[in-house]
C-alpha cells in the first residue's frame, strides 16, 4: 500500500520545480504584458 503514495511523491518533487518556472514566467510574461499595453495606451491618449 505505500508504493503509490512513494511514486506520488515522486512525481510531485519532479514536477514541482517545473511547475514554479513555469508558473513565474506565465507571471513575468503577464505583468509585462500589462505594462506594454499601458505605455501604448498613454501614448496614443497623449499623441
């Protein structure tokens, strides 16, 4: 009974550090995103 409990952690400590990376780029990637959009969005209001 504790080999499937053994292999989810496992699997957990292997994806888990993919799973942070991944998570902050998605992050990264959205918060520049955001801030792109707004450096476009004044310049068109002020042009």
């Amino acid at each position: 009974m504790e080999k499937p409990i053994y292999i989810g952690t496992q699997l957990r400590v292997f994806i888990s550090p993919a799973m942070n990376a991944l998570g902050v780029a998605f992050i990264l990637v959205t918060i520049f995103g955001a801030v792109m959009y707004e450096i476009l969005r004044r310049k068109e209001s002020f042009g």
